[in-house]
C-alpha cells in the first residue's frame, strides 16, 4: 500500500497524468469540431507536412530529424501537433538574450593563454587544435599549473569532497544533475549549513527531472531556507509543451577558487554503492586544485546567472594563484550548451578519435551513437587502432541497453572491441587517447548528452590523471567480458528485431 501511495503522489507520475489530461481535452475538443473534420484534417496534415519540410532543410543530424520525420508521416494528422510539443526547442527572446549576455561575459572573463597553445604545439599538433576548437566554441581556456587526481570510485570522491568541504573558507559552488536524501547527500548538507554559519557563500544548482523522484517538491525553497543560495533547473511543468530535453547533466564543484570536482557522479548513494540496485556502481571523477579551476568557476556563475537572469560579476570568486602546484601537463575544462548548433561534447571525441594513432578507449554506460560517432570509430580501428569501449553489464534502464547492444555487432565486425562490465553498471564517462591525451566528465556516447543536454568535462594532456585512468581502464578490462560476434548472434531477438525498430527512434531515447 505504502509503494501504491509513493507512486500515485510522485511528481512524475502527477505531472504525466496531468499532461495526459490535456492531451484528452484536446482529442474532446476536436471531436466537437467533428462536423469540420475535413477541413481539420487538411490543416493538421498540412501542419505536419510544414514541419517535415522544416526538419530536412534545417542544419542538424539526419538520425535526429529522422526520428520525428518518421512518426509525423505515419501519423499525420497528430504527428506535427506531437512535434510542437515535445520535439521543438523554443527558447524565448529573453532566455536568448540572457545566454547571449553571459556568453559574452564568460570570454570577456577567459585568458587567452596563447602562449600555452603555442607551447603544445610544438609537441602534438592535434592536441593543440584541439584546444584551440574548446576556446573557440566552449569559451574555455587552457591551463597549466593545476594538480589532477583521478577517482575510479564514488566512495573515495565523496570523501575526499567532504574534507575539501569542511575547509572551504569563502564559498562553495555545487552544481548536479541528480541530489538524492540518503547517506551521501545528508553528509554534504550538514556541512553546507555549517558553513553558512561561519559566514561562507554557498550556491547550489540542481536539475529537478534528474532529481525528481529523489527530492520532495519545491526542494529548493527548504535548501533557501538553511541559507543556501539555490536554484532547481528547468523546472518539471505539467503543460502539454513541457520541455524534458535540455537538462543540467552538468557536475561541478568549486570550492574558495582553488578546487573544482567534475565527472559522473552525483550526489545519491547508489553512486557510493551504499544502494544496490544494478550491482556495483563503478563511477568515475577528477580532482583539480590550481589554475584550471577557473574555467569550473566561470561556467558555474554564467549558469548561475541564466537561471537567475542576472549578469553578476565573475571577478570576485577568482583565486589567483602565486604558489606553484606540484601536478604536471595540461588542463582544460569545457562546456556544451544545446542552444547552439554546436556539438562540442560529441566534437571532443570525434577530433581524438581522428588523431588517434595507438590506442583509443571508451567508458560509457550508453552506446546510442550517430552515424559519425560510429564510422569514426570503425575507421579507427580499420586503420589499426585499439578501439575498446566498456559499457555496463547490468543496465539501469532495459531499453537504452537494447540499444546499446544493437551497436556491437557493426563496430565489431569492424575491429572495434567491447567489453561488458561485469560486476554490474559502469556510469563512468572517459576518454583515453594514445596513453597521453583523456577526457573526464558528463558526456555520455548517446543523442542525449550530444544533443539535448548542458554538458561539462575535463581535456587533459599529459597530466598525472591520464596515468590514474590509465591503470583503471587496464584493471576494468580485465572484470570484463568480452564481446563478440558469436555473442551477438546468440541475442537474435535483440539484434536483429528489436535492436532496428529502437534506432529508429534511437535519438529520443
């Protein structure tokens, strides 16, 4: 009785029977018009003929466009009503505006750092156009001085971040995608409200679909009343025109300037196994103290200031580094924002898919990849690079994991490697290049995170983390099956029957 209860009065569950509701009035209403029906029936067919004629000459992905295209012509005379509600990105002259302004205030904000790019490319060309493409279309510099430590497990992380926590002195940034009540985030929390109470700033952005069935409705008006500055992401609206797409998957923390934290994991205790619900959950996330941890900074307020409309000063949380940080190499932390026509996650991996010459390995718990994702990696390993990509081997969700395995056989059988965790789910999301050259972050291989969500990771050249996650990626092979052809085969029903109806609509799971 007691789960019956959780169901009915969860948010998500309201909200859908909410929507459903409209969704009843508005077939009612055209039942009034039944007299008109032809004349309806033109408009609705002639609406969705507009939007198919929209969807193929717009800029974009073919596979995303062909995923409402498809629907809209099987049914049209819903399928463009269905597009306008949930497939199309309206953003309002006044949200533009305001991206537009920190825009500008985030590069006006951003050291060029020339010197440095210059330096790289003396010794790898690729590398430094690489970062010059992150400066250019993420707004984001490249450091030195700044000391890297990777984790390869969310309990290390998480008790690391506690100390760092317990020591900030000025302020402390926090910015995820999921906050669950548990064990991990009530930990974080008492130390928060203990630091608003020696006068500490501190500020927190959470996504509220990520966090919705953890966290109690108006979450952040409780968090605002401890004395926490707090904003809830896009936040869940029972309209028919909700918009689920764009979401803060973005983690990011930054404590007094001098300290920033990204990676895969969130603030609930599935990501330090102190809930079991798909085995062990291997996560991964990066430690930076020294200069780069401006770039954390930077993008936390100019999302600060989207979500508040505000174009508060940067300047004042900058820490300016006189000491010198015992880390080596290079650093550059970047973001992705949907609200431009650029795929600045999905970018980073194919330009170090290109230059690839040794070796290329992949963590990431979804494999829904376009058409360029896959032949880039096909390509690699044509052309004799090591291609493995791990993903999980007990999945969170049954459909994105049917269609993570209906990609294996192609890469396979072009060369490329897969292994399946097998200890349980791998929500780890990292790059290793040529044993020099990695990325750390948010950004999983599926339409999701290149497409639709704001986005954050770590380029990293020849710093200490690139080792660290070296020797993870080595001792994850080893806990992991094997795929392979034969194996795939074995899955017929999934491969060759489900597998091809779910890539169809591949880009909006």
């Amino acid at each position: 009785m007691r789960k019956i209860l959780h169901l009915v009065l969860n948010r998500v569950f309201i909200t859908g029977v909410i929507v459903l509701l409209q969704v009843g009035f508005f077939i009612l209403e055209l039942f009034r018009w039944a007299n008109h029906y032809v004349e309806i029936a033109l408009i609705l067919r002639i609406l969705s003929l507009l939007i198919v004629v929209y969807l193929i000459s717009k800029p974009g992905n073919p596979a995303v466009k062909l995923a409402w295209i498809v629907p809209i012509l099987v049914f049209p005379l819903f399928g463009g009503i269905l597009y306008l509600a949930f497939g199309h990105v309206f953003i309002s002259g006044k949200l533009r505006n305001s991206i537009c302004k920190t825009n500008e205030l985030m590069r006006k904000n951003m050291p060029e750092n020339q010197e440095l790019i210059d330096r790289i490319r003396k010794e790898n060309i690729p590398v430094a156009n690489q970062c010059m493409y992150l400066k250019a279309f993420s707004g984001t510099a490249v450091w030195e001085n700044t000391k890297t430590v990777y984790y390869s497990d969310g309990l290390p992380y998480w008790r690391q971040l506690l100390e760092d926590l317990q020591n900030a002195e000025h302020f402390i940034f926090l910015e995820f995608f999921i906050l669950g009540e548990g064990a991990m985030w009530n930990e974080v929390l008492r130390i928060l409200e203990k630091k608003v109470m020696q006068g500490v700033e501190v500020r927190l952005i959470y996504d509220d679909f990520g966090s919705v069935l953890k966290l109690p409705k108006h979450y952040e008006q409780f968090i605002e009343q401890k004395g926490i500055r707090c904003v809830a992401f896009n936040k869940l609206i029972p309209l028919m025109a909700i918009i689920l797409n764009n979401r803060d998957h973005r983690k990011i923390v930054v404590i007094d300037g001098k300290i920033g934290y990204t990676g895969g994991i969130n603030l609930a205790d599935e990501y330090i196994n102190y809930e079991t619900l798909y085995g062990y959950w291997k996560d991964a996330g990066i430690r930076l103290e020294g200069e780069a941890v401006w770039n954390f900074t930077v993008m936390f307020l100019q999302m600060w200031n989207i979500s508040r409309d505000t174009d508060e000063d940067y300047s004042p949380y900058r820490y300016h580094f006189t000491e010198k940080m015992p880390g080596r190499g290079y650093v550059q932390p970047y973001c992705d924002t949907p609200f431009d026509n650029e795929t600045v996650g999905e970018n980073v991996y194919l330009n170090m898919i290109g230059y690839a010459r040794k070796s290329f390995y992949v963590f990431t718990p979804y494999l829904i990849t376009d058409n360029e994702m896959c032949t880039a990696l096909k390509l690699a390993a044509k052309r004799g690079v090591d291609v493995r990509i791990v993903t999980p081997g007990i999945p969170d969700k049954k459909m994105a994991y049917w269609l993570t395995q209906s990609n294996y056989q192609n890469l396979l059988e072009a060369g490329v490697k897969i292994f399946q965790y097998k200890p349980g789910f791998i929500h780890s999301k990292c790059v290793l290049c040529d044993d020099e050259i990695a990325t750390v972050g948010t950004v999983n291989f599926d339409y999701r995170s290149f497409y639709h969500h704001f986005e954050c990771g770590v380029f990293l050249y020849r710093a200490d983390a690139v080792m660290e996650l070296k020797r993870d990626m080595e001792n994850t092979f080893a806990m992991s099956e094997e795929i392979t052809v034969e194996w795939c085969k074995k899955k017929f029903m999934k491969m060759n029957v489900i597998g091809p109806v779910l890539k169809l609509f591949s880009p909006l799971f």
